[in-house]
C-alpha cells in the first residue's frame, strides 16, 4: 500500500510568525512520529534581548547569529534520504530574510543579503513537506503578550504585525515543497488532542502541492 505524505515524509517543517505556536506543534509533531527534533532555539541567541529593546542598534547582530546559527544546524545534517529517522523542524532556511527585511536598515540589508547569498545555498535543502501556521496579527499578539517570556515584553505590535504580513506573501509564493496552510485561530496543538488529530488528518489525505485546513472544514 502507498504510503501517505506524513509517513513518507523524512523531513517536515513547521512554520509561521512568532507567536503562531510552530515550536509547540513541531513538538508534538515529534513525539507522535517518534522523529528527531532540530528547533531554533532563540533563548540561546545573546543579542535577542537587546534586541527588542533595540532594534536599530542590535538587528544586524541578531540576525547574523541566527543566521549562522541555522547553517550550521543544516550543515551537520546528513542528506534526506540518509536520516535515521524523520525530521521535524521548527524554521526554513529561506524564512530568514523575512526578519532581516524587517528589522535592518538598507546598507544592512545589503551587507546581510550578500553574506545570505554566498552562505545559504548549500544548506537549502527541500523538506517533503512544510506545515505553515497563520493567525491574525491581533491572535499573534495577544498570543505572544499571554505567554509572558520576558524578553518579548518589549516586542511592538507593529513588529508582530509586520512579520505576519512578511510571512502571508512569502508562503503565497512559496513552491519549494508541498504545503498544508493551517488557519489557527480556533486550533490548540498542545492541549486539545482532537485538534491535532483532525490536522494529522487532514495531511495524510493531502493530494495535492498546496491545501488548507481550518477549523471546521
């Protein structure tokens, strides 16, 4: 019997804003396909906190370690077809832009794309399948507000609301891998165990490049 795309799949990537819940549902994820877990781990990023007190003067820091940081993950990994086991990841490599676009100023921008360019191709590896979490900007910060990590105290909305908007046109045109758009908004991964279910679902039945689920449907 064929299999479906969430048991064929080696590597699986859960996206979407801060905010969104992709680390939770890349967890839990995780544990129900007994996978391996690569998450970014912003907490170990040094320049993060002042950053969102600063944007202007610690940016380019910040998303420089990020940036290296995420090689590095990648480069350590073995080819696709060589995992010992599944994948689920919390971010893609080609997100990273969509930070540095926001946050940087132009000559920044520009120094950081050319670093981007030169160093990010070999680590550009297709996942099977990515998990595209969306929210409305107001969800994502109330969401991040209620969560009360310290470090995002300082997190305007605008940001929030900026990287959202970032993200929306960025998956619009994203065909890099087959991509289940979840809505959200009435969706809690980590609590209610029917929620995550109807998702897992909802992918083993999906047959073509692009589908969305939201609540509902």
């Amino acid at each position: 019997m064929k299999k479906n795309l969430l048991e064929s799949a080696r590597h699986i990537v859960v996206e979407g804003p801060i905010g969104v819940g992709k680390t939770s549902l890349a967890r839990r994820l995780g544990d129900h396909l007994k996978a391996e877990l690569l998450l970014e781990q912003p907490q170990n990023n040094p320049f993060l906190g002042r950053f969102y007190q600063d944007q202007q003067r610690y940016a380019l820091q910040t998303q420089l370690f990020f940036l290296f940081h995420r090689l590095d993950q990648l480069r350590e990994l073995p080819p696709p077809e060589l995992f010992p086991s599944t994948l689920v990841c919390d971010y893609l490599l080609e997100k990273d832009p969509l930070f540095a676009e926001l946050t940087l100023d132009e000559d920044e921008y520009r120094l950081y794309r050319q670093i981007y360019d030169r160093l990010s191709a070999p680590a550009q590896v297709a996942p099977d399948l990515v998990i595209y979490l969306q929210a409305k900007p107001e969800t994502l910060v109330a969401r991040v507000r209620k969560r009360g990590i310290e470090m995002e105290r300082t997190i305007s909305d605008d940001y929030l609301i900026g990287l959202g908007e970032r993200y929306t046109r960025f998956f619009h045109n994203y065909d890099a891998a087959p991509v289940m758009v979840v809505n959200s908004e009435n969706l809690n991964f980590v609590d209610h165990s029917d929620d995550f279910q109807l998702l897992v679902q909802r992918i083993e039945s999906m047959r073509g490049p692009r589908e969305y689920f939201n609540r509902g449907d």
